[in-house]
C-alpha cells in the first residue's frame, strides 16, 4: 500500500492520482495530526492512503465513498 501526502499551504486535501474513493477516515470536525490518514483510494489496482501532512481540523469533506476522482480533486480542507 503507497502513501502519500495530499495537502497543500492553503489546507487543501487533493489527490494526487485519479482513482476511486474506498474509505474516508475521518469526520468533519476531527482533530489531525500531521501524518494521519484521511481516504483510501484505489488507482490502477493497488490502494493508496492520502495523508495530511500538518495537525489541524478538518473543516469539510468534498467526496463520499465510492466517488471517482481527477488528480487534484479537492477531497477536503483542514485548517
């Protein structure tokens, strides 16, 4: 399973591939930590897990389980 980073200076979460949305680990309103896992995604047969690379809220979530997604889709936003 790969893992990558996915958020930016602004707090935007995105995808860095396109893919499917398996999982979304996390709620509006949950506290992060930098390094924690927020969505599972399936791209080209194997799963990857995005995580936010500093502490915060997550403020909203764009995407549900099952979506299919661009590279760059924002998934969510924590500040």
């Amino acid at each position: 399973m790969d893992q990558h980073y996915s958020q930016n200076q602004a707090g935007i979460v995105s995808s860095p591939l396109p893919g499917k949305v398996v999982k979304i680990l996390a709620q509006e309103g949950d506290q992060v930590e930098a390094g924690q896992k927020l969505f599972l995604i399936e791209s080209m047969k194997m799963f990857h897990e995005l995580q936010v690379s500093q502490e915060g809220t997550v403020s909203d979530i764009n995407v549900k389980v099952g979506d299919i997604i661009a590279p760059t889709t924002h998934l969510a936003s924590v500040s």
